[in-house]
C-alpha cells in the first residue's frame, strides 16, 4: 500500500506488518502511518508556508520601480533626530512649502502603536511635529524612512494630555511618501 512505519521501504505484496518486537499490539495500531504522498504534501505545505511567512515580513514596504531598499542604518542629526531610509524613492522630491501625502505609523518605544493612516500637509511649514519637518528633508515620492524622535522635537514634556502620547516620550515613527 506504499505506506512506512519509520522506514521508506515497500513490503511484498500480502506480506504482514512487522512491529519492534517490543511493541504492543495497542501501540503498533497506534503508531502513525505516513504515505510518501502525505509525506511530500506535508513538504509542500511548509514551502509555502515559509514563502508566506517571507512575504508577510517585506509586507508594507512599499517600493516603486527602481528605487532602492537599504538596510537599517541610523544617521543622527541635530536635536537628537534619527533618521534612517527604509527605500529610497525614485519620484519628485519635497521642497519647502510643497504640499505633500504620507502614509505613516506611529508608536512609543515600547511598540505600542498610538497613531496611523494618510495625512496631507504643507511640507516645512509648521503643521506637524518638528521632527517630522526636520526628518522628511529630502525625501523623494516612493520614499520610506524610519525616524526616531525624542520628545524636544515632538510633543516634550507635555505629551498629549488625555492622549496616547506620554510626557517625554521618544516617538517612532515610518513614513512613506505617496505624492508632492
């Protein structure tokens, strides 16, 4: 019937399975009975797990054509900001006063997400939070950046009173740019 009891060997045919002479009858009835086609079934499953697996860790990297994926590496500017390109992006680059869409995560050191979605802006110009003015210098459309932001350059020792942001809370956020 091609099945194996541990080994990958075919009995005769009518020929009568075979126990480790220290078996019981029970246990030998027990024993799992795996077929080279379940066997290799089982194998395409974990393939495709792993792929799945794989793609679920690059998934919401948002990446166009031609732009280049970096590995992480922080560069620290003044005030303590860290920045660090995820993609580089291959589109129209921000200029002060540009309007701009982003799509972003935000979350506390601890990885507690508090904020996420789109958000439309005048780039440079005060509207959001100084490290975020000061973080997406630079940044092309396709972008995606990783920044660290200490609380002198987001919402220092006040936080957001009632909000998710505790006082002096360093803030980390991921930021694409969608369009200038």
């Amino acid at each position: 019937d091609g099945r194996c009891c541990g080994r990958f060997s075919r009995r005769a045919p009518g020929a009568v399975k075979s126990s480790p002479p220290s078996w019981s009858a029970a246990q030998t009835a027990m024993a799992p009975q795996i077929s080279k086609r379940g066997l290799a079934a089982t194998a395409s499953i974990i393939a495709l797990a792993l792929v799945a697996c794989a793609a679920i860790v690059h998934q919401g990297h948002f990446q166009q054509p031609g732009a280049t994926v970096l590995e992480a590496t922080y560069t620290t500017l003044a005030g303590g900001l860290q920045v660090s390109d995820v993609t580089v992006g291959t589109g129209e680059e921000v200029k002060s006063g540009d309007k701009i869409k982003v799509h972003y995560t935000g979350k506390l050191t601890d990885g507690t997400v508090f904020d996420s979605g789109d958000i439309s802006f005048n780039f440079d110009q005060g509207q959001v939070i100084k490290g975020w003015d000061e973080g997406l210098k630079n940044m092309k459309v396709g972008g995606e950046r990783n920044l660290i932001i200490p609380p002198a350059l987001a919402y220092g020792h006040a936080g957001t009173p009632g909000g998710p942001i505790p006082p002096d809370a360093t803030l980390h956020f991921n930021v694409r740019l969608l369009q200038v």
